[in-house]
C-alpha cells in the first residue's frame, strides 16, 4: 500500500513524510480517524515507507540521521522522497501484509470454548479482508470472520503476544512494527501494554489506529503522539468513485454527497444505486403539486417495490437537496453562477422556489421521520401515500412545477 493508493489525505500524508525525513517521529503514534476516512491504509502506507528499501538506502546515506530524532538538528538532511517505490522486497511483502517486522493486532472471536484466539490465528483472513475491504469497518471484519452475535475482544493473551513479537530482534528491516487497529478493543488488557509503549525497544514503532479516542485507555493515550486524519471531501470521494467504480459523473457527486466524507459509506451506497433519484423525486414533486393522484399511486407503486435502502438513500438524498437549498438561500455568495454550475444547484435552487424555509425544514422532519419508520419494517406503499399527502399540504401554497 503506497500513499498514491490512498485517497485524498494530502496534508495528513506530507506530515507523516515530514516526521520521517526529520526525524520527529514518536515511538508510539495514534492515528485518530472516522470510519472511511481510511486510517488503516494510511498506517500501512506509513509503514511501508518506513521499511522501504529505498527510502531506507536514502535515509542511510545521509550520516547520523536516525528515524527516532536521536541526532543534533545540524545534521537534518532532507531528502525528496515523498512515498514507498513499491517495487522492492520490503514493499511487496508490506503490501501483501507478510512482511516479518510489522505485526498486526485487531480484535477477534473466539473460535473454541477453551481457546482464547489471538491476531494470528487470524491472520489469513486478515490479509484477505484488508485486500477486499481496505475502508472496512470493524463491522465489517467481524462479519468477514463470521462472528454472528459474538463480541469481537483484544485479550490478555493477545497482549502477552506483543510483548514477545516485539522483544524479539527485527528479521529484515532496521525497524519492526507494530500496527493495533481498533485500540479501543483493548479495555484494561491494553495495561499490558504499557511499559512497552514507553520504553520500547530500539527502532521500534507503534502505530494504533483508532476512530473514537474516548473509548482508548487515558494511560495509552498520554503515551501516543497524535495523528488526525480528517474526513475525505465530497470532491475526493467523487473523484475516487469515478476512477475507481467507473461511476458516472453525476451519480458520484449524488453519492459523495450523500456519504459525508465516508469512503466506505460511498461504497455501500454505491451498492444500492439502480435509478436517478434526482429525475425520481422531480417526477414526484411534479405529481403532487400538479395534484396527480393516479400518478402518485403509480409512482408509491414503482417506489415500494424498492428494498429498504434504495428507499432510506431516496429520502437521505431529498434532505440533502433541501439543506443545500437552505445553505443557498443563506448565503447567496455559494451560488456557483457559472456554466460549469452543477445540476444539483440548480434543483435545489427550485426548491427555494417552491417553499420557503419553515416549509423545507418541516419536509426534513417528515423525511427523518419516514427513514426511522422504514428502519423498523414499515409498509413502504402506506409510508409514501402518507408522505405524498403531507408534503403536498406542506407546499400547497406554491405552485412552481420543476422541469428541467
């Protein structure tokens, strides 16, 4: 994994590049990222280019420099290379996640009543999560390993398995290792840890990757040098859709819309994505202004048929049409007035035409209200009927039709 593969993330990738070639780089790191935010492909990333054969041969050459700090500032060289050439030995095994100096602890199930599992009694699976799902959640690798109802657990056992990787010596790098994905799993097992996160040993580096810091304990905590990695753009995650998925243009921006920054979101929405919601609700919006009741039937008929989530992503879609209309209406300097102004701009503008702010908050209310209830199994032809009859005595005071 190379910091090229990662989406977006620039500044978060030019410091950790910085902390090497400077030689500021803690001996404990706690990547701090949301879910889709991709702070474990960044760790890896990071990783790799620690172990990199030729950063590493680079880094050698300029005398006295040391990854930890450990010489005088005079002796800082900085050198030009801003990611891992993915090409050596070190790289292909980072990237296949075999190579023998950087260790990976996430959380696991127990397979057996009387065996308390470790990381590398998973290991395989690990390897083959990662290539499949590299934005997953801890979610989604619990469900990989088949965990059903079982609680996935950093244990005690665990913990005495780092301390023995780590105190051993590193195999073919200069550095080892150590990537904790989900500290937060740890609970009070991660006391274990404690020690060795402060005096580790030589060339030793621990990187965990956590995406809520409240739930870490306060002790590993103080001992980490903190890493935000923020929330991807609507722009990053549009583009990533589009070289990535082969998404359409339009489609992308609805869906990275819709995401809010989550790159694993995006992907899940990408998978439920069959029409155009925005000709969908215009044909709506239409129907009930217009008063079509034999339209609307027809259309609550196509739209019932619908699962669940193409349903809930219709309605996320409509509120996010309504915020930016309201947004819009604020502050009119984000009209975007020229001719590469988006198609969504220019419906949400309708929709300032055709209700006024009380009016657009109270249709969020209405649409908050329909996801909850198709959450919990509702009728979706009974849902719709009623949403239509309220939206229409919510706009009835205007009668804009929205064309195109």
């Amino acid at each position: 994994m190379q910091f090229e593969n990662i989406i977006g993330q620039k500044e978060t990738k030019e410091q950790l590049v910085q902390m090497v070639q400077h030689n500021r780089l803690s001996h404990a790191l706690l990547f701090l990222g949301k879910e889709g935010s991709g702070a474990l492909s960044l760790a890896i990333a990071f990783a790799q280019y620690i172990v990199c054969e030729k950063v590493n041969a680079k880094k050698t050459a300029d005398a006295g420099s040391s990854l930890f700090g450990e010489e005088e500032p005079s002796q800082l060289v900085s050198y030009a290379i801003n990611d891992s050439c993915g090409v050596c030995s070190a790289c292909i095994k980072t990237n296949k996640l075999v190579h023998p100096d950087i260790h990976y602890c996430y959380p696991v199930i127990t397979k057996k009543a009387s065996q308390t599992p470790i990381s590398t009694d998973f290991i395989s699976e690990w390897r083959e999560f990662f290539s499949l799902h590299p934005y997953g959640n801890v979610y989604d690798w619990l469900q990989f390993i088949h965990a059903e109802n079982k609680q996935g657990n950093i244990s005690a056992e665990e913990c005495n398995d780092i301390n023995r990787k780590i105190s051993l010596k590193s195999f073919e790098s200069e550095y080892k290792i150590l990537i904790i994905w989900m500290p937060e799993y740890l609970t009070k097992n991660g006391n274990k840890l404690l020690k060795l996160i402060e005096e580790p040993p030589p060339n030793t580096l621990f990187i965990l990757v956590a995406e809520n810091e409240g739930p870490v304990l306060p002790t590993i905590l103080s001992r980490t040098q903190l890493v935000k990695i923020p929330l991807l753009t609507n722009a990053e995650i549009d583009v990533a859709l589009e070289l990535r998925s082969g998404v359409k243009i339009e489609k992308a921006q609805q869906i990275a819309a819709l995401s809010e920054g989550n790159y694993r979101e995006a992907l899940r929405l990408l998978q439920h994505v069959e029409d155009d919601w925005q000709d969908i609700l215009r044909e709506w919006l239409n129907m009930i202004v217009k008063k079509n009741l034999a339209g609307q039937v027809k259309w609550v008929d196509e739209i019932s048929k619908q699962g669940r989530e193409n349903q809930k992503q219709f309605l996320k879609y409509f509120t996010h049409l309504l915020e930016q209309a309201i947004r819009l209406r604020s502050i009119p300097s984000l009209i975007d007035t020229t001719e590469t102004a988006n198609n969504e701009q220019d419906f949400a503008l309708r929709l300032n035409k055709l209700c006024s702010i009380p009016q657009q908050e109270a249709i969020i209310n209405e649409l908050d209200k329909a996801s909850y209830y198709i959450e919990r199994n509702a009728n979706g032809k009974m849902l719709f009927h009623a949403l239509s009859i309220k939206l229409y005595h919510i706009i009835s005071n205007n009668s804009l039709i929205l064309v195109n």
